[in-house]
C-alpha cells in the first residue's frame, strides 16, 4: 500500500474518477429531484471530469492538481461542474501548502478540508444537504483517521464519511425527501472519492447507488429552500473587486448585514462578488472600502422599487459605445434562428466554460452580455464571464433562466445607452417576466402539486410543478388562466419540439377569448424536453 501521493497517483485519480462518473452517470442523472426528462448531473461531471483528466499535467501532486481544478473550471458544466472545480481547487491549494514535502495522510487530509471549506466559504448562506454537505462530511472522517493512518486509510475514511452524508442528504433537504433521492452532486462526489480509494488499493468500491434515508414518519410536506434567497431583499448587486485577501472578510460581514444570496469567489487580488440588497448604495460603498470594485451590475427584482443608485456605473465610461454583443445560450433550432435575428450569437447546447468563453471572444466586441437561459448554466456563465473579464472583455451576466427572459432582454437593449445601463435595463426587463415551462413526467414523484405518474402532463413554475394535467392543450390553458390572473399584457408562447400541431392557434384563442386586452406573440422554438415555453410581462 502507498505512503504518500504523487503526480502519476493525481492523474490515475482523475483518470479512474472519469471512468467511474462514466459508469455511473445514467444512477446521477436519474437522481433528479424533480420528474423532468432533462437531469443531467451525471453527464455535467463526466464533461467537467474529462476536461480536467485532459489538463492533470505536472511535476508534483500540487501541480498536477492545480492543473486538474484549472482544467475542471473551463470544462466546467453547470452548477455540478463548477462545485467540482472548486472542490479540486481547494485540494490543489492544500497539496501546494505543504511544499516538497510528500503527500503523506495528514496532508491528504488537510487538502480535503482546504477543498470543503473552500466551497462553503465561496457562499454565504449555503444550504444543507447539498454536495456541500457530503464535502464537509468526507474531510471531518479524512482529519480523524490522519491522526493514526496513512493516505489509504484518509481516502477510505473520506469515502465512507461521504457515502454516510449522502444517505442523509434527504433528512436535511425536503426537495430530496419529496422526491425520494439522494443529492445528485453529492452521489458524484462519492463516486470521486470511491475512485482515489481505487487508485491507492485496487480495491472495487461498493456496489449499487447510495439508498435515500427517508426521515421517519414519512416524507416532509411540499416546502423547500428558495434557493436565489429571501424576497425581502429587491437587488442584486454584482461587482469585480481587486482587494487584498484580508480585507475581503471585512466586506464579507459588512454585505452580511446588509442581504442574502452573499457569494465571494476568486484569488487575491481579483474576486466576484454577488449579493441581494435592498441598499444598493451601502453594497458598492462596502467594496470602495475593501477596495476597487468594477464591472458593478445591478438588477431589480420588484418593479414598484424604482430607486437606483448612480455609483453603478464606473466613473469615466463615455456614451454609446458601438463595440458591443450579446451571447446567448439555447435550444432549439427556431429558438437558435430568433434570437439570431434579434442580434445575439448564439450558443446551443449545454457548453462548458471554455466554448461560452470562445463564444463571447468570438463576438468581437470589448462589451458583451452573456444570457444563460437555464439555472444550471448560470454559475458556467459567471465563470466563463470572469475568464473574459480577466482577459480584458467587459462581460456582464444577466441570469436569465428561461429563454422568453432572454426575448424581453433582448426588446430593451440599446446600444446608445452606457453599457451598464443597459444591461440593468435587460435585466430589468427578464426579471419582470414570468416564466413557465409545460413538459411530461419521465417517472412517479411526489411533487408540490400532488403526485404525478410518468406520462401526465407537468406545469412548472419558478422551478416547482404548479400543475399536473392529463392533456396538453388544457393543462396550457389552465397554466395560461393561473398566470393571467397576477396581471399582464404580453404573453409569450415558444412550442418546442414535440408540440402538438396547432398548440400555439389553440393557445393564442383560449387567451384571446379570456383575457381580451393581453397581446400574444407565439415561435416555433423547436426546443427538446419542453413542448411549451410560457412567458408573461
């Protein structure tokens, strides 16, 4: 059995890990807490995997690991991918903190602790159950068997702490417990850790998925986290800062006490900052005084809140710069050909951080605004944003999370506004559209609007099922009546790939005969998963 871990070690981890997510990627994408056709978490960390397999190149264990985390950021798909990437960064940091001296188990794990502490600290407020969760757990059993083992000893003690957690995971998480799975991030972690045990024993890790701990007394009503924070809070404010590492925790607390949704990211000098606010001005005043913040954005969530401050808007910056683009992310080739039309390259697919980064330089403009269309292209965006940031292009995200946001961001953008302006003004407008999607239950779950069998037909709003239906047509309809009935002018209707013929004229009647003062605008999107995209402004 090995003492200590070295390079060749890293890269038969990573190159084993690969072929485990690979194994099991089907078991992670089924472990999807709600009963859509479209998980996707397994094939996420097998893309952001071989992405750091292909970059896993050093002299040292550190630096092989260094390369690994840099590859899994620009490989790295959807939110699973960028956890991992900062995950791999943190053992990296760990590794490279014990010099030339070998990786014995007591530095393996305090690099799994640098890698679970670094994810948590990178969120404010993070929630329980998550992969986050399972991380924590590995690196406590890591520490404690370090005291009297070796490496082999630290890796199976990681690997057991972790496939504990996850069986745990629904205890915490009532999505999960609703569902009755455990956390898809966090079953790919312990794939990852049952791989490093593999590479240092030849030992097979254990057979099947990890079984769900359903809490006793049955399954927790239909409550769960709202995962973008509190409505109390009606910005959300985001800046590049240079600053010195020690102030960072300074302004860490300060925009504590000022929202939620609190996320710092980054190496010093350079750090994302994300966070909700009701004080926007006291949020920039904050980063002047932990530093230079730039490339601030702000967007409004409740439009009866009008104010805005100016400090926004970096000091200097002229009027109407031509010299600018918009990226968006989507699928569907009539979606791809509409929002082409409306001026944007367009990028479809699920992209890695690397091919949105090209994307945006292929734009060819110093200014450009990235629309991710979907929350699990969100935090890829804001990576592949910094990567472009760091390279010199100005590169904002607006996070919309439906492709009908990324149309009302596109009907307000204008070009002789300052680019800050502007994109306040496009995020303004997605935030002020509601979004829905009508998709067909792939399995049995229990959901917010009752329990649904595979083949019925799911309305999903703001991420929870709202409604489930028998037919198509009518559940449209009844979704169309629910979301009318907050208020709205626009309706916009996008049919995807598998729409019945004659979905949108059926639509486009019901709402004209029911609600005769509101517009409808109906596409052929061509989309996967989703005959029917809803929008309401």
């Amino acid at each position: 059995m090995p003492d200590s871990v070295d390079a060749a070690a890293v890269r038969r981890w990573c190159a084993g890990g690969l072929a485990a997510l690979r194994r099991h990627q089907a078991e992670i994408d089924a472990l999807n807490v709600y009963p859509v056709p479209d998980g996707d978490t397994g094939t996420n960390l097998v893309l952001t995997m071989s992405a750091a397999v292909e970059a896993a190149v050093g002299a040292t264990a550190a630096e092989t690991m260094r390369g690994a985390a840099r590859g899994a950021l620009l490989g790295a798909r959807g939110n699973s991918g960028i956890i991992m990437a900062q995950l791999f960064k943190g053992l990296a940091a760990g590794l490279e903190r014990a010099g030339a001296a070998p990786v014995t188990g007591a530095v393996l794990a305090g690099a799994l602790d640098d890698a679970a502490r670094g994810a948590y600290d990178a969120v404010a407020a993070p929630v329980e159950g998550t992969v986050l969760t399972v991380g924590v757990a590995a690196a406590k059993a890591a520490v404690a068997a370090a005291a009297h083992g070796g490496v082999v000893a630290v890796a199976r003690a990681a690997s057991q702490g972790a496939r504990e957690a996850l069986a745990r995971t629904p205890e915490q998480l009532p999505a999960l417990a609703r569902a009755g799975v455990v956390d898809a991030g966090g079953r790919g972690l312990v794939v990852l850790l049952d791989a490093l045990v593999e590479t240092l024993t030849g030992d097979e890790p254990p057979d099947g998925p990890v079984t769900a701990a359903v809490p006793a007394g049955g399954r927790p009503g239909a409550t769960a986290e709202r995962e973008t924070g509190s409505a109390d809070f009606a910005y959300e404010v985001q800046y590049l800062l240079e600053a010195p590492a020690d102030t960072v925790e300074t302004l860490r607390g300060a925009l504590t006490a000022l929202g939620d949704s609190l996320v710092i990211v980054g190496d010093e000098p350079t750090w994302h900052v994300h966070v909700h606010v009701n004080d926007v001005g006291a949020a920039i005043e904050a980063g002047i005084a932990a530093g230079r913040p730039s490339r601030i954005t702000v967007t409004r969530f409740e439009d009866q809140i009008a104010a805005r401050t100016d400090a926004a808007a970096p000091a200097g910056e002229g009027d109407g710069h031509p010299d600018r683009a918009v990226v968006v992310v989507c699928n569907g080739r009539g979606l791809a050909e509409l929002l082409a039309a409306e001026g944007a390259t367009v990028l479809t697919g699920n992209p890695s951080t690397r091919q949105l980064l090209d994307a945006i330089v292929r734009a060819g403009a110093d200014r450009v605004v990235v629309l991710p269309n979907d929350a699990n292209v969100l935090a890829v965006a804001a990576a592949a944003a910094g990567e472009a940031r760091a390279a010199g292009v100005r590169a904002g995200v607006v996070p919309t999370r439906s492709p009908v946001q990324a149309l009302a961001a596109m009907a307000v953008r204008d070009p002789a506004r300052r680019f800050e302006d502007d994109v306040i003004a496009m995020a303004e407008a997605a935030a002020r559209c509601r979004s829905a999607e009508v998709t067909i239950a792939g399995r049995e779950a229990l959901t917010v609007a009752g329990r649904c069998q595979p083949g019925d037909v799911l309305a999903i709003v703001d991420g929870e099922v709202n409604l489930i239906g028998q037919d198509l047509p009518q559940t449209a309809c009844r979704l169309l009546d629910r979301m009318l009935a907050g208020g709205g002018e626009l309706v916009t209707l996008i049919a995807g790939r598998d729409a019945p013929e004659g979905l949108g004229a059926a639509l486009r009647a019901h709402v004209e005969g029911s609600w005769p003062f509101v517009e409808v605008q109906c596409y052929e999107g061509g989309q996967p998963h989703y005959p029917l995209l809803v929008g309401v402004e």
